[in-house]
C-alpha cells in the first residue's frame, strides 16, 4: 500500500508540473556549415521557433511547459530531442549527445539506440525494394528471409522500450516513446504501460495509446467474438457466425481493396489458408472497409483471396470498426472453435507462428 500512495502521489505531482511553465537553456554545438536550427514540441514536426547557428554554436532559451519534448535540429540528419526538465543542458547535433541532465542523459542514448537499428532496418529495405519484383521461388525465399530480418529488428525496439519504461516508471521520458510506438503493442501490453501511477501517464503524448487501448479492448483474447451482419459479393445477407464458432480456427480478416499495406499482407493470408484450410478446417473470413462494390470485387479478384468475403459498403463508418474497435487497417482477430478470441492484428510471421504454434506444423 506504502508503495502504492508513493507512486500515485509521483502521477499527481507529475500531472500539477507539466501545467507549469518551466525556462529551458539549451547550448548547442552544430555542423559548421548551418546557418539556423529549429525546434519542435511533443513530436509535433512543425517548427515552434528557430535560433542562429553562428560559427557552429547556438543557443535557445524561452519558456515552455514543464516536460515537453523539445526537438532541435538544423536538418534531418543532425537532430535531437531533449525534455523540458529546467536543468540548463548541453546537446551536441553532431553526435547526437547531451550533457547537463542526468535524466536526458538517459533519454538520450535509448534514442540513439532506437536510430541505430531504423539504419539497420533502412539498409535491409534497401536490400528488399531491390529484388522487390523477382517472383520467383529463390527470390520469394529471400523476401521472405528480409521481411523477418525486418521484424526480428522491429521487436527489439519495442522490447528495449518497454524494458526502459518499466526502469523509468518516475520519468516523464517514456511518453515520447511510448507515443509512437503503442500501435505495434498487443492488449496486455498496453494495460502494462497505461498504470495511472506512472508519471508518463498523463503527458499529451499517451493520449493515442489510451485511445488505442479502448479500441483494442473491443477485440482482446478471452473476448467471445461478436457477430457482424453483411452482405456477401453477390449482395445475399451474411454473418460472421456462418463461419464462426463452429468447431474450426477462423481469422477475420480487416482490409479494403485500396489499403496498400493490406495488399502487402495478403500473400501471407494466402499461404495460411492454402497451408492449413484443407488439413486442420481453418479459415478466413474477409471484412471489407471498402464503400464502392466494384473495387472491392475487384480487389478480391485481384488478390484471388479464396475464402468468404463480407463487406456493408460504408467504409470506416461499418459495423466491424463500431463493434471491433477498428481504427486502422489492417488488422484481424483469430477466433478458435468455441468463438472465443484467442489473438489479434497477427502481421508478418506472427500469423505463420501462431497458426504454427496451434496445429503443429
């Protein structure tokens, strides 16, 4: 209980500060060649003022609420961000370093690490977009190979980020973070982070998660799936619970025929369906966002996605954003043969992994 009122009481006072307006003394040194340097607040990429660079040096200094996230930078190349904690600190564009606050400090090499691996995952997109249109069974296989290189990296991140918010539950650091990254989090882990205790919690940049925590409430594992009444492509009505429930696996499927990433993520739909449909009995129903019959007709031909498509026409105003809580495509929940939901949004290889994990094979 002890432990408890002292972290609450860290929240309350952390919501009173960042009412306050705080000054902030930022000296910097930047590539010898810049003439100005910008900055930005709370992530927001537009510029809130600028300074002159002379000789290579700088400085701003102002007033601005207590724990905002200030970016300063002369270009893309030469950025930092710092938090507004009133400690006067040093930042360096050229090697992306901070001195002056030991909070920074620590803010500050979890971002260099961060870019360290969006360079690895750069280079291994490079390598993907390169042999992007080879179709055949060598070229498919080292796709395939690059796209878990990609996610492998993209794992880490987020492990490393939750790793420093569950050290700096006392810090208002992790909202930056944690502000642009909660879409990649699952149910459980959102309910982790979103503790009312922790200081982060009520800085401008959680609001997202916290939406996005509601959303995903409306799918999380352990939920009975809820039935959706449409139309099929023949225009006959159609319920999930045709399929659903019914002593079998079965993914439901968000997309729309002119989502690119969602045409991206069907080959491996496919490969699912076509790998266990016959054997085990899984299957796929698909829930279209689309609001035009033809193209979403025609992305079905296109995609030549073989399972049960059902659509209402009216785009993100359907039944399935209401009912599911979906507010960005794509996604999917997988249902198991009691109609209880056992996963969600299973992208990439995690579909393959999980299908894997239930089957065998």
């Amino acid at each position: 209980m002890k432990k408890y009122l002292f972290t609450a009481a860290v929240a309350l006072l952390a919501t009173a500060m960042q009412a306050q307006n705080a000054e902030y003394v930022i000296t910097g040194t930047a590539p010898a060649n810049a003439k100005m340097v910008y900055y930005y607040d709370n992530g927001q990429f537009r510029k809130t003022d600028s300074a002159t660079v002379s000789n290579g040096k700088f400085q701003l200094n102002g007033t601005k609420p207590l724990n905002t996230f200030i970016t300063v930078a002369t270009d893309a190349s030469h950025s930092i961000t710092v938090i507004n904690d009133r400690t006067p600190i040093t930042v360096n564009l050229n090697n992306k370093s901070v001195t002056g606050s030991a909070q920074n400090v620590q803010f500050v090499a979890l971002q260099k690490q961060q870019s360290k691996q969006d360079e690895k995952m750069m280079d291994i997109y490079k390598k993907y977009q390169e042999i992007a249109a080879d179709m055949t069974i060598e070229g498919q296989t080292k796709k395939a190979t690059l796209e878990k290189q990609m996610e492998q990296l993209q794992e880490q991140q987020v492990q490393d980020i939750l790793k420093f918010t569950n050290t700096h539950k006392t810090s208002v650091t992790p909202a930056y973070f944690l502000g642009q990254m909660f879409y990649s989090l699952p149910y459980n882990d959102l309910v982790s982070i979103l503790d009312k205790t922790c200081a982060y919690y009520t800085h401008p940049m959680m609001e997202g998660a916290k939406r996005q925590l509601v959303s995903l409430g409306k799918r999380r594992p352990g939920l009975q799936y809820t039935d959706l009444a449409m139309h099929d492509t023949q225009g006959k009505p159609a319920k999930l619970s045709q399929w659903v429930g019914k002593g079998n696996y079965v993914l439901v499927d968000f997309w729309a025929s002119w989502c690119g990433p969602c045409r991206q993520e069907m080959p491996n739909v496919v490969d699912a369906y076509k790998r266990y449909h016959a054997a085990k009995g899984f299957d796929v129903v698909g829930v279209s966002f689309d609001s035009k019959a033809d193209a979403w007709k025609k992305g079905i031909a296109d995609l030549q996605l073989p399972w049960h498509n059902i659509s209402d026409l009216k785009g993100w105003k359907c039944a399935a954003a209401e009912i599911y809580g979906v507010n960005s495509i794509p996604s999917n929940i997988l249902v198991d043969p009691s109609g209880q939901i056992v996963a969600h949004d299973l992208r990439g290889s995690k579909l393959a992994d999980k299908l894997k994990e239930i089957f065998g094979y």
